[in-house]
C-alpha cells in the first residue's frame, strides 16, 4: 500500500520540506485482489544516477533516473527513505512515498514530508484534467492517489515517468517497476500531481575532487593556505559550510559561505572532512575531501 499522506494541499503553490522529518506509516489501503493486479510492462533503457556523474543533467530527468536506479527492489511499507531501502521486518525496500522520497532527494536535496508537515520550501501543483489525466505532466512530476479523489488525503503516490507511466512502490509482493495510469486507477482516484524539480536546473553537484596540499605555518617561516572549492548546476549564489558531523578542518583553516579554505595550517598531517554546498532553489549536496599537512 502507500504510505498515506494527511496533509491538505491547496490549487496553485504548496509547501515541501528542505529538511529532515521522520517517515510515518499508516494503516494498509484497499487494494484490489492479486488475480486482479496486472502491472504494466516495465519501462527500459533507463539511466541510473550514478551514470550521470558529471554530466549536465536535468532535475527532472535525475527525479525518473534515480526512482528507476531502484527498479526490482522489494516493497516494504514504511520501509526506505532518502539514503535508500530499509525494513524492519523483511527484505529492505520502499513504500510508495519513501520511493518519491527518494528520488526526488537525489536529485534536488528537497525531502517530501512523508506527514505532510508543511516545512518550508515550495512546489507547484498539477491538477487532473478531466478525460486525459496526464495532460501537463511532466517526467519528474510526483502523482498522488486516494480513493476518493479528495486532494487532502494521499493513499498512494510514485514518480511519473512519461508515456502514462509511474515508478511506484505499489503493494505488497510488488518490487519497485512501473504501472500505467490505467492500471493505478483501478485501486485508486487520482488527485494530481507536485512539481518538486525547478525549470532549467540541472543537478547540483560538487565539481572539486581534490585540495592541494599544505605546510604548517610557523612564525620564523609563516605560510597562508588557500584554496576555492567549485560546484556546478543548481542556483547560482552558493552557500558552502561543513556537513553535520564533519570532522573539522585542519587546525587553523576555516571555510566561508563563499567556499574558500584559508588560514595558517598549525598542525601536520591528513586532514579528512565532508563539505556541502546548498544553491539558491534549496538543492544540496555533500562530498568527502581531505588535506595533506607537512
């Protein structure tokens, strides 16, 4: 089943979270029988992320690239989120809204409120149009269901993926694949969609793979290190700091918003630390480097 969603989401602009908030499952929808589930073929010749390291790539495209990344992984209701599959109780998997979790995390650093919690951030809402329900979708859109088609009450959501398609953690004995709009409508009422992805972005990534080495500042022999970490996509200005548990940088060295590592190193030795830089739209990403002393 999905992982129901209780928050109400006006017409036009509605809320998502930039930061973290807990997964919360509710009680199994109605599902039609097993005889009467018939998935749809599954969608080929996808691109998984990890593929796509360094290349221009859209948010969208990077939203259907890393729900299909997890094609054949298990269900598992309250399982998964945005470091991947998880489960308590069996194989480790996702429900329907970790699965769009996921992916749309990957790909922009924003994380949907599984609660509907309002935490800031903003998304656009694709209503249904009447006898052509995909009209104004696009890849990357993240669809909801229910079974009544009341907007305020999400049972069921996934990934569209174009061509009528849906990546979707769907019941039960289903691993994640996709389902057409046909078949999803025979369990549920579909209630539109959120656009999480902006326009023009591409994936926000950090283009620095390595900082030069330093030497230990003394006073008979005092040396200034300096050196710009670099990321690219995303919104221009950046915002750089140290992730949340980081260890820190080498004694004596800083880092600014702007993303330049200076001072006077006072200690020898390799220094590894984890850096993130977040954009202007709320995307984010982290990277692990490091600091040779002598």
């Amino acid at each position: 089943m999905g992982r129901r969603l209780t928050r109400a989401v006006a017409f036009g602009a509605v809320l998502v979270a930039v930061g973290v908030t807990a997964f919360v499952a509710v009680g199994p929808a109605a599902h039609p029988t097993a005889a009467t589930k018939v998935p749809a073929a599954r969608e080929t010749a996808v691109v998984a992320p990890s593929a796509t390291v360094g290349a221009a790539v859209s948010q969208e495209q990077a939203i259907v690239n890393a729900a299909a990344s997890q094609a054949d992984v298990p269900y598992c209701d309250g399982g998964g989120g945005i470091d991947g599959p998880s489960c308590t109780h069996g194989p480790a998997g996702y429900d329907c809204m970790s699965l769009a979790q996921y992916a749309v995390y990957q790909a922009t650093g924003i994380l949907i409120p599984s609660t509907g919690s309002p935490l800031g951030g903003k998304g656009t809402y694709i209503p249904p149009v009447p006898n052509d329900p995909t009209d104004g979708l696009m890849p990357g859109d993240v669809v909801f269901w229910d079974h009544t088609g009341d907007i305020a009450d999400y049972q069921h959501s996934g990934v569209y993926a174009g061509n009528g398609e849906v990546w979707d953690a769907f019941d039960v004995g289903y691993p994640v694949e996709t389902h057409s709009f046909t078949f999803l409508e025979g369990s549920y009422a579909y209630d539109g969609a959120i656009r999480y992805w902006t326009s023009g972005a591409t994936v926000l990534s950090i283009k620095t793979t390595s900082l030069p080495a330093g030497t230990v500042s003394t006073s008979s022999h005092p040396v200034t290190y300096s050196a710009t970490l670099k990321a690219k996509g995303g919104f221009t200005p950046y915002a750089w700091k140290l992730s949340n548990g980081s260890t820190p940088l080498p004694p004596g060295l800083t880092l600014s918003v702007a993303g330049v590592i200076s001072g006077k190193a006072t200690k020898a030795g390799t220094f590894g630390f984890t850096v993130r830089v977040k954009d202007s739209a709320g995307g984010k990403v982290a990277k692990a480097l490091s600091i040779a002393i002598s």
